[in-house]
C-alpha cells in the first residue's frame, strides 16, 4: 500500500534545506555595558531590611493580610523617598482582583516611576511580594532588593524613565504581572523581573528569559544581564540549553514574572539564583549573594539606561554556542522532514482510491480514537466550573506552593477513571455510527496517517518547533499502517513507543526543571487544562494527537491484512492480466500444441 522508494527519495529536499539552514546562521548581538560603578548598591543595607521584614511579614500568602499590609510598607518606603520635585517617585497603587493559589483574591500593585532625562522608553524592575509558606525569606530578598536599587536610582539621574513594580500572585496565576502588562501604557524598553537574590543554593541558569507565549526575551537583554552578573556577581550566571529552549518553544511554561511580560510584549528577563525552579520556603539566604545579584541588576540598569533600546521581537530561534538559528529555517528544516510521509501517504491514498477502499470510513474512525480523551477533559473543566477542584490560576503554579494531597490525588484518580469508563463506551459509540471497533482495512492505516499528517501540517503552521513532537510519530507509523511492513505485535508497540519519544523528553525536563514527581507533574497537567493555560484549540491538537496514537495501538496489535477471499475490502477483482496473475501458458487460452492433443 505505501510506496518505500517514494519514502526514501522525498529526503532529498532535507539535504537542500539543511545546507540552506548552515549558510543562515547569525552571530548573536553585543551585550549593552556602562562604565557606572555599581557600588552604591549596600548588600548589608538590603540584607538588614529583609530580615526585619521577615519577621514584621512572616504570613504573605497573596492577598492576605500580611501581603496587602507589606504593600502599604513598600508605598510607604517608596514615597518616602520623595517626589520627583527633588529626584525621588510618584507613588500609585493599583487595586483588582485576580486567581491565586488561594482562588481569587483582592490583590495590590504599588507602581513608582521616575522620569528620566530623555523620552526614551522607560526601564521596569519587578518583584512580587507573596510567598505560600511562613517566612519565605529566599523569596522576600525580591522586594528587600527592589526597596535598595529605589534609594539607589533615587539619588542618580537617569536618561530613561525607571518604574519600580511590586505585585503580588507571583506564587501562581502571575496576577499582578500580567495586570500591569495589561493596564499599564507603555511601551516599555525592558523588564528586570526581581526573583530570588539571596538564596544559598545555585540553579542555572540565573537569567531566565522564557515567556508565557511562543519565543522568549532578547538576545541582546540576556546578554546584557548574563555580562553584569559575570562581572558584578563573580559566577557564571550559565544560559538556557538548547533542550530547554527547544522545549519553551514547543511548550510555553514557565512560573515567573517574566512570562506574562514577555506575552504583553515587554521584553523581559528574570533574575533568580535558584533559576527557573525558583526558591523553597526553607532556603537559607546569604548577605554576599543579595549584594552580588543586587549589583549586577543595578550595572545592568545602567548599562541598559544609557544604551540603544532593546529589540521588542520575541527571539524565535535557537541559539547555540556562538550561533543562532534563525526562526525561518527551523519552519523550512521541520517542514521538509515532514515532506517524505506526506507523499508517501498521498501515494497510498490514491492507491486506496482505485481500490475503493472506505478511507473516509477510517479516517472518522480515527477521529473517534480521541472521544475518550476529550471526555476526561471535559470532566476536569468542569470539576473546575463547579468548583470542586478551585478556580485554577491561569499561569502555572511556582512548584513550592504546589501540593499534591489527599483531594488532588483523588481529583488525578478520578479523571483516569473517567478516561477508562469513556474507553469501555468507545466499541458501543463507534457501533451505533456504524463503524467497526477494530480496524479490518488495509485503508484503516491510510486514515490514521491521514489524519495525523493533517494534525502534523496545523501544528506546523502554528508552531514548527511543535511539530518536532509529531514528527517521529508520522515517520514510525508508516511500518504499523502498512500490513505488509508491519512487524510483530511487540515490536509495533515498541515503535509506537518510540513515536512518543519527544514528548517523554518534553516531560522529562519540565519534571527536573520544576522539580515535579509523577504525582505533582500529573496535577499541574490537570491545573493547565482547568485553569486555561492550554486554550480550547491546543487542547483539542493534543486529544486529537492521542486519539492517532491509539488508534496505531489498535492497529498494531492487528496482525496482518485479511486474505483474499475473505469478502473483506481487500478483494478486488483481477480484471488486469500480468505478471502478478500470469499462470504460465495456456493462461489466455488454448495453445497449438495442447489443440493437436
């Protein structure tokens, strides 16, 4: 049915796009310096403030009594400081509500701006103030530090408007972020999001530039903060691998304040020195580490103040070492590796076409796979709707503040449940629409690959480096589709198996980065659905997606095609002679030789 010289020969386009891809790589952009000394910056000043206020503030679960009463000492401090009459800020605070970790609460933002000598688009610096445990005082160095750089940039005249943010929801849903993204005008040059300072323990990278969206902060911004560290801070801040930046473009999750920045359009970067994992509840914290990170943020301020604004695109591509990748040729790279199966597949299908096979038949029959996907979906939406699991925030959960108990374990188990009992209903669905609940066709493998090249082509279109988890999927499932190369029980499911591969990795480093177990890792999944982090459209590709595997499960444990004979779709009537149907001579008729007999 499928044809393996068409296979082979269709690579040919890849060794053309690969050459293409070398001749595209760039250099990556200079970061921005500054010749300002960052001394002004007092790591013992700072330190001593976030231990007082660790004890004054001990409780700030977002909302709380003791993050709003943290807020006024902020605006308090920060007006404290004077008006822009005699080179201090204007204070604001900015109240609304949003979903935390709590559900949904009133939340505060206290913003404070000092203009700066030229119209050039303003600097941000970040911190949120809420953390899910007492104390918490890793992740209070934010706000200590973001206090310290405010009495510093106070006293010094700036060419760009500096704006001092701090918010509160940073532990879950990025309330705050995403509300002054949303409401405050800008445009803004870049964002330093304040994360934890003063930690003992070191997770690279330090500078995290991922965002909610596809693509992640500049080359240029990263650059600029990863030299001010080096140079400030005395460490290697380290930088984002091509694992991970591959996995940020194909799946957009990340728990800091920069994500719903960099998503606003706000290119931004945040500073952590426990990375993207970010901060326990029980860390120690170091005074020579707040005064190290606090300098180097304050020399990347400077060097950004007096540099050229900074690049607002989102980096797309992949940057490796000294080189970068341009977004256009990942699409071309991805996009003639899905080339050999989709002529492959319209070969087969035009095959299936004169044999009059029911490929439309199995190509619903596949969609259908995905009905019991859908239905657990479904089923944890509207555990949320009713609210039985909580409003879920719609930004991911810092992974301190997420728990996993006795409810959220019932919740998992319940939505498996629910996938299982949809999976018994499934042969009685496909009955009543007339439909077989095994595959018996050669034409059942054309309709599975049919509809996972088109789910292969929409991904690809949305997102090329999304489509890579597709891609060892719609290459494998051409030997299970085809029942003359179709292996053995086992060995199909092995290469089903390995069609997952991506997404085992994809897992895999979002599990080590966040520090998630299976159960941990399984209720965040739960949480991205309900709280809308995954849109109905992703959603519905992934429940698709599955519904293909499944269906190649089904067809793999199918072994072989029905005889000739059998009065399945596979008998054709013979109306060519030839070499296939030659029975030697005498085959067309009688012969001189037999006559004379």
């Amino acid at each position: 049915m499928l044809n393996g010289r068409l296979y082979r020969a269709a690579f040919l386009p890849f060794v053309f796009a690969l050459a293409i891809a070398a001749f595209s790589l760039t250099g990556r952009p200079s970061p921005l310096h500054t010749t300002l000394a960052p001394d002004a910056f007092e790591g013992q000043r700072a330190f001593s403030e976030l231990t007082s206020l660790a004890a004054e503030f001990p409780n700030r679960r977002p909302g709380s009594r003791g993050d709003q009463a943290l807020a006024g000492y902020v605006a308090g401090a920060l007006r404290g400081l004077g008006g822009t009459a005699g080179g201090g800020f204007t204070v604001r605070t900015r109240h609304f509500t949003a979903q935390t970790i709590d559900g949904e609460r009133a939340l505060t933002t206290v913003i404070a701006s000092r203009p700066g000598s030229t119209g050039a688009r303003p600097i941000v610096i970040l911190a949120h103030r809420d953390a899910p445990s007492a104390g918490a005082r890793a992740e209070l160095s934010a706000t200590a530090a973001l206090l310290e750089l405010a009495r510093v940039l106070a006293a010094r005249e700036t060419q760009r408007t500096i704006v001092l943010v701090s918010t509160s929801g940073g532990t879950g849903g990025d309330g705050g972020a995403a509300d002054f993204a949303a409401f405050d005008h800008g445009p803004f040059d870049a964002a330093i999001v304040l994360g934890d300072l003063a930690g003992a323990r070191q997770r690279k990278p330090l500078v995290v530039p991922f965002s909610d969206g596809y693509g992640s902060a500049s080359v240029q911004l990263q650059r600029t903060v990863d030299d001010a560290i080096r140079q400030e801070g005395g460490s290697d801040p380290g930088a984002p691998s091509a694992i991970g930046q591959l996995a940020h473009l194909t799946f957009p999750l990340t728990v800091g304040e920069q994500g719903p920045l960099n998503a606003a359009g706000i290119p931004a970067v945040l500073v952590q020195v426990s990375g993207e994992h970010g901060p326990s509840s029980s860390d120690r914290v170091s005074e020579t580490r707040l005064e190290g990170l606090g300098r180097s943020v304050l020399s990347a301020v400077d060097a950004l103040d007096s540099g050229p604004d900074v690049p607002s695109a989102m980096q797309t591509g992949l940057l490796l070492a000294p080189k970068m990748i341009p977004a256009w040729a990942l699409r071309l790279l991805v996009g003639t590796l899905l080339l050999p199966p989709l002529i492959v597949v319209a070969d087969g299908l035009a095959r299936a076409r004169r044999r009059r096979l029911a490929v439309a038949r199995w190509s619903l029959w596949t969609l259908l796979c995905a009905t019991p996907f859908m239905a657990a979906a479904l089923f944890a939406f509207l555990l949320g709707v009713v609210g039985i699991i909580g409003a879920a925030p719609g930004e991911p959960i810092a992974p301190d503040a997420l728990s996993f108990g006795a409810s959220s374990a019932t919740t998992v188990v319940a939505v498996l449940l629910v996938l299982a009992l949809a999976w018994l209903l499934w042969p009685m669905l496909v009955r009543r629409l007339g439909l077989s609940a095994r595959p018996a066709s050669d034409a059942a493998g054309v309709g599975m690959l049919l509809v996972l090249l088109a789910l292969a082509l929409v991904v690809w279109i949305a997102n090329p480096v999304a489509a890579l988890l597709l891609l060892p999927g719609v290459h494998l499932w051409l030997l299970i589709a085809s029942p003359e190369l179709r292996p053995r029980p086992l060995a199909a499911i092995a290469l089903i198996a390995a069609g997952f591969l991506p997404l085992a990795l994809l897992v895999a480093f979002y599990a080590d980065q966040l520090g998630l177990g299976p159960g941990r890792l399984a209720w965040m999944a739960v949480l991205l659905v309900v709280g809308g982090h995954v849109g109905f459209p992703a959603a519905l590709l992934w429940m698709l997606s599955l519904g293909c595997a499944a269906a190649a499960v089904m067809l793999a444990l199918t072994v072989g095609s029905p005889p000739l004979g059998s009065g399945g779709e596979n008998d054709d009537e013979i109306t060519i002679r030839g070499p296939l149907s030659y029975a030697g001579p005498g085959s067309l008729g009688g012969t001189e030789s037999a006559l004379r007999r």
